[in-house]
C-alpha cells in the first residue's frame, strides 16, 4: 500500500502509525513495517490494510485508545 502521507512514530526502534477504529470511535497504535520511501510517497508493506483511515496530523497529542477528534473547522475569513 502506497499512502501520500502518513505520520508513523518510531519507538524502540519499532515503528508505528495510530489507526482509526469507526467501531468505537478510539485511535489504536499498530506495528508498521515500512518498504520503499520516496519524496512524495511512503509504502506500508505490513500493519495496515486498504481503507483503513490514519492519522496524518496531530500525533504527538495521541497514545493508544484515545478517543479521536475531528481538525476543528476554520471560520470563514470576512
């Protein structure tokens, strides 16, 4: 899987990226192994599967089970 962009962090040597569960509306820490990483695009070789929805911003807020939250809408300028 190919993704634009993603956010993975990178503990013990591990990395991960946060998953978003519509189930039960709560982000989950998932082990990631990553392949090839261009400039523009970045493949996930095992961890996440097609459709799943990551979190691309806002990560360092996060630990596993957090509730998740939408980007608070901008308010029109004038």
């Amino acid at each position: 899987m190919y993704l634009q962009s993603y956010q993975r962090t990178n503990s013990d040597r591990q990395n991960y990226v946060f998953v978003v569960n519509e189930t039960d509306g709560k982000v989950e820490q998932r082990k990631i192994e990553q392949g090839i990483e261009g400039l523009a695009k970045k493949e996930i070789i095992e961890g996440v599967e097609p459709g799943e929805k990551l979190v691309t911003e806002g990560k360092n807020r996060l630990v596993n089970g957090a509730p998740k939250s939408k980007k608070p809408k901008k308010k029109p300028c004038c």
